[in-house]
C-alpha cells in the first residue's frame, strides 16, 4: 500500500503539522493547525488517504513543495497536501 510510507510526521510551517499512523490502509491522522491537533480517521484509496473532517470529505495526496501552494514550502520534494494553502512536508 503506497500510503504506508507516509507514517510519521509532516511539518508544515508556524509549527503546524500532520502524523500519520497505521498501516494496511487503515490511519490515525493528528492535523495541527494554529487552533491546535485535530485527529481524524483515514482510509486509504489508491495513492490517497480520504477522511472526513466537519462533516466534508476530504483527501490527503503527495505532491512537492510547489504543489501545496505554500511559499514556505516551495523549495520541498516530498510533501502531502489535503488543500491549496494546507500542505506538510518532511524535512
């Protein structure tokens, strides 16, 4: 399952981050924002981790720094990205 090598952290900037945990398809996702961690449960499909977030679907997919429409993260290769504007990347 490609999404299994995502597990871990990803950071964002300002501090925000995503940890990704579980395997087999079946994830643990904390998403910190300036309010602070939310957790969330995610199933993988294909290349991607969906799970729902304040009643809306949402989608978690790998992109590259330039790809989560953040300048701070321009210059990364390997990152996820649920929104334009709300990506993480490792270091």
């Amino acid at each position: 399952m490609p999404t299994d090598a995502w597990v871990g952290q990803w950071n964002g900037p300002e501090g925000t981050f995503l940890k990704v945990a579980g395997s087999h398809g079946t994830y643990d996702l904390t998403l910190s924002n300036l309010d602070g961690p939310r957790s969330f449960k995610g199933t993988a499909d294909g290349d991607t981790i969906r799970f729902e977030r304040d009643g809306k679907p949402q989608v978690l997919r790998a992109t590259n720094g330039e790809g989560t429409g953040m300048k701070w993260l321009a210059d990364k290769t390997e990152c996820l990205v649920v929104a334009p504007g709300e990506g993480f990347c490792r270091e």
